[in-house]
C-alpha cells in the first residue's frame, strides 16, 4: 500500500488516536467525519520504521464509542443540542489486531490513517490467505464470505465443533447442518467428499428428517447468498432416516409422523444385546456409574454373553428360552433372587442390597427399552445403524423415545460406529458425528458409558477421521476435556449467567454483551489461526427443516433399506417367510 493510497482523500475512515494508549496488540482509531466503522469491521493501518520496511497493523473492531469533546457535565447535552454550548460529537473504535506483517509488533503511530480492509487486505486481516482449504461458514458484518480453515476441522491440525446457546433461539442445530452441507458441497475435500458421511441424532421434534427435501420457502436472495458462498443452494441429496419401531408394533414400523416414505426401523435382537454386551448402556446416566451396583452390570454382562445362545429370533439361557427384553428382565431377576445361582450372576461378593439395586433399575427399563431389544422381529431384515452400508448423511431420530432409550441409542451407536472406525486403522473415509444435549450424555460431573465413548471420540476421533460436532445450551456443564479439544467453538445467543462463565473467555467483553442480544442465525465463530472470534450470519437453510416447507424430495431417497430390497431375492435365498422385507 503506497503513501497515496494511505494519505489520499476519501481513503481512510479515520486516525490512531493519540489520547489513548495504542499498542502491538489493541488500538483505538478516531473516525473521520462522513465516516463510520462498526463492531467486526476489519481495517489496516501502516507504521513507518527507520531502516525497514513499513509494518501493516490490521485488526477487527471490537468496541464503538461516541460522546461530546466538550462538554462537562450530563446536562450539558441539551444545550449543546439546542446550539447554545459549542461542542463536537466524535466517535472512536477499539481495534483488536488479528495480524502484524512482517511480524514487528510495534505500536501504530497516533495520527496514522486508518482504513477499511477490502479484497485481499481483509482476506490477509483475517488469515484466509492462508488457509489452504477454506470451508464457507457464512457472510461477515461487511457482507463479505467469512470462511473456516479446514485443517482445524478434518483433524489434519485440529478437529471437533462445540456450538453453545440458547434452546431455540442460538439455532445451534441449524448452523451444524449448514457447516455439514458447507463441507459436502464446497469441494474442500476433494475426491474424500464422496465417501465422507455424517451422522445426525435427532432429539426435538421431526425437524431433521427432511434434510433430503428441498425448502419449498426458498427464494432468490437466499439462492444468491448461497452463490456468494459458492454454494448451490439445495437440499442434501444422499439421506438414509432412522426411527424406534412403534410401541406395541409387532411388524416393527417407524415410530414417525410427518414423514412417511424413506424411513427405516432400528432395534437390536436379543442376540446382539447379549453377545455385544450392551447391558452397561442400559445403565447409561452418570449417577448409576457412582452407585455400587455397576459391578453387577458388567458381572451380568459377562454371563449373558456367555451363555445366552440364539433361539428362533430370541435367546436361549440354560434350556429357556426368552422371545422378548422383558422375558430377559424377569429371568435375570429371576436368577439374582435365587440364592443357588444368584453367585453366578452377580458374583460372590456383592451383597444383596446392591443386588436388589440393581434388579430395580433393569426392572424399570422394560417400558423405555422394550421396543428396542427385539425378539420377535427377523434377524435378517436390516436393523442395524451403520454409516459405513448407509448414505452420505444418515439421522438417527430418537425424540419419540424416553431419555433412558435416548442414552442406550446414542451409547451403543456412538460404540459400534467409534469400533468400525478404530478396526478400519485409517481416519479416511471422515465421520461426522452431530449431536445436540451434549450437556446431558457427558456432564462435567460423573461418569458413564456414553461419557466415556464421547471422550475417546474428543481425544483419539481426529486421528481415526471422527469428527464430533457437539451442540449444548450450556458449555459450563459439559464434560471439560471435550470442549477443550474442540478446535471451532461457536456461539449463538447466551443465557446472561451462562455468558460470565469462564468457558467463553475466548470471546472479548463487548461479544459476550452481544451474544445476549444475537438474533437467530448470527454466530460467533472462534478458530486457532484468528485471533479474534468472528460474527457471521449463515443463510437460510435450502433444505426443509419442517414438514411445512418440505418440497418434493429425489424419488431415490424415498425408498428405505428395507423397501429398496428384492424381496424374490429374499425368497429365492432360502430365507423363511419372516425374513421377507416388507
């Protein structure tokens, strides 16, 4: 930048301001009359050294402030209003340095010009330059695409996402879905974008099971925002649903409403419930892993695995067999409460208080998990979650289930999927992993089996290519090593006591004040290789986010697993008649 563009008229918006301290790091700018610069503005000023070459100082506003050079006291304003005390308004911003160039770190010189960065001063301002792979995250205050470093996302330097706010207003979930289409559909990742997947748990309502639907709202300024981004704007084209099977269904039908094409069942058989050794999940909650009675879950376990054999759909334990969870629950309790086998069960030192604990809690879960573990549905027909066999984006949706079903689902689908990818040995094809309630299956406080999954997913997912895209209307109370290893923290509209937490320090005072007043869809976005955390707005889902603004979905993403099977085929195979999948 030549000394006429700095100098020239019309070029700056104001000057370094002599009457407060400026430094390497923060600086305030007086702004020049006719002008204007607002929170998140990006600008650039020069200092000139002796001897070498001139240092360019860029950085984000982060704090505006006007008052009257003048006057004295409160009243005064009215009479500098009606003209009779001579007075000036003038406004000044406080500038956050996001870059040094070279790195000299000295202060800028009160009275420098001070400008708004533009094109590729505002892409060197904010580090874009030297993102490799840019991710479009959405447009700045100024308009402009504001973009994340992949590197910090795939897992290559960094990986993980915690997005905090308010329920129903942060948009946290919103913001997850467009950062996954962001990442799909922007090339980033080259030829891996292919076989890269997402699994989304839906827990409210049946607002993600139309992410394959284009949104019927969509209109041309959303389109164009999109094209800004260099984004098509349109629905995800590749989406497999998952749902609970009906209560009470003896054919295992989707337990959905709104949605009634392209939906599949999840259960787990008998079978896999005690050859997986999926009992601890059972016992999910972070207060059952503080009372004494988890050394009876991991002893019955063990015994189920053992000796539970498949029989005609269900198992089969010492010559009885059992065709459903609840028959399972009673014959376990069954076997706790007789003093003959109750040793083999249990083990030998544990006394009958914790066993009779124990027994309480399995009893309880027959109503939650009953439709779940299954004995009478075919072992053959597809059941399974299983990204891998599944398409692009797969949404497992639980909000029709009880928490204690909502836990063992997440647990027990978090383990396989975190066990396929450990067998794999590789972090390519990339697994996206989003969940909300975050706060709920790994607390700050105690410990779990989900809890536990989730931890070795935030310290060991980046290298096997697991990337958790967690979401929570409170970070204070989630489990704090996984927000640590979160590279990208995001952050919609916050709870006031929820803001003065020490978990958003990475956010300067005056965007904890904002983050109070944040409108739907306005993020803040803090990244390693940035400073400052930066404000954007995402647009408008193109996707239908309800079944109000559903438009006609790809005829192909309307036909199930089970629906898309050659049930001949089926016949043909020599598989019985239960086995067929209708």
């Amino acid at each position: 930048m030549t000394d006429d563009q700095l100098d020239g008229p019309g070029e700056g918006v104001g000057r370094v301001l002599g009457t407060a301290d400026a430094t390497p790091l923060t600086f305030w700018t007086a702004v020049a009359p006719g002008s204007y610069l607002q929170l998140d503005d990006v600008v650039v000023t020069r200092r000139e050294l002796p001897d070498r070459e001139p240092v360019t100082i860029a950085g984000v506003v982060t704090q505006v402030r006007a008052r009257h050079e003048g006057a004295q006291f409160d009243s005064d304003v009215f009479a500098i209003a009606d003209g009779t005390l001579p007075a000036q308004v003038q406004e000044a911003a406080e500038v956050t340095t996001t870059r040094v160039d070279p790195e000299f770190y000295v202060p800028p010189t009160p009275g420098a010009v001070v400008h708004r960065a533009e094109g590729d001063a505002r892409a060197r301002a904010l580090h874009f330059d030297r993102m490799e792979r840019r991710i479009p995250m959405g447009m700045g205050r100024d308009g402009v695409p504001v973009y994340l470093n992949a590197d910090f996302l795939d897992g290559t330097r960094g990986a993980h996402v915690s997005i905090s706010g308010i329920s129903g207003v942060a948009t946290k979930t919103s913001f997850a879905t467009f950062l996954l289409y962001s990442v799909f559909r922007s090339g980033v990742l080259g030829g891996d974008a292919v076989n890269a997947k997402a699994l989304i748990f839906n827990v409210k309502g049946e607002d993600l099971l139309f992410l394959d639907h284009p949104n019927s709202r969509l209109d041309d300024p959303t389109r164009a925002a999109y094209a800004k981004l260099g984004l098509d704007a349109g629905a995800f084209p590749d989406v497999r649903v998952y749902a609970p099977p009906r209560v009470g269904d003896s054919s295992g039908t989707p337990d959905v409403s709104s949605r009634l094409t392209g939906v599949d069942s999840f259960y787990w058989t008998l079978t896999e419930f005690c050859a997986d050794r999926l009992l601890p999940y059972v016992f999910a909650d972070a207060d059952d892993e503080r009372q004494q009675y988890t050394m009876v879950v991991h002893s019955v376990a063990a015994h189920l695995a053992r000796y539970a054999q498949p029989a005609d759909g269900g198992v089969s334990i010492d010559g009885v067999r059992l065709g459903s969870y609840a028959d399972l629950v009673d014959h376990v309790v069954e076997q706790l409460n007789d003093d003959e086998t109750r040793g083999d069960w249990a083990g030998s030192a544990v006394g009958l208080g914790t066993v009779n604990a124990f027994a309480r809690r399995l009893i309880g879960s027959k109503k939650d998990l009953g439709r779940l573990i299954r004995g009478d549905l075919a072992t053959r027909r597809p059941h399974s979650i299983n990204t891998a066999e599944s398409a692009q984006v797969t949404v497992v949706d639980l909000h029709n289930l009880p928490d204690r079903a909502q836990r063992f689902v997440v647990g027990v689908t978090l383990k396989s999927e975190f066990e396929r990818k450990e067998k794999a040995g590789t972090a390519k094809p990339l697994l996206f992993v989003v969940l909300d309630e975050l706060n709920k299956y790994a607390p700050r406080e105690g410990s779990s089996p989900i809890k536990e999954v989730l931890l070795d997913i935030a310290e060991r997912g980046r290298s096997l290519g697991v990337i958790l895209v967690g979401a929570q209307q409170t970070a204070s109370e989630v489990e704090r090593r996984i927000v640590t290893n979160s590279a990208i923290r995001v952050v919609g509209r916050l709870d006031p006591a929820e803001a003065s937490r020490p978990e958003y320090g990475f956010l300067p005072p005056a965007q904890r004040q904002r983050a109070l007043l944040a409108k739907p869809g306005t993020m803040f976005v803090n990244q390693p290789d940035i400073p400052v955390p930066l404000c954007l707005e995402f647009p408008f889902p193109a996707w239908a986010t309800r079944v109000s603004e559903a438009g006609r979905a790809p005829s192909e993403t309307l036909r199930s697993i089970t629906q898309a099977a050659d049930p001949f085929a089926v016949v043909g195979s020599g598989s019985s008649d239960d086995d067929i999948p209708f």
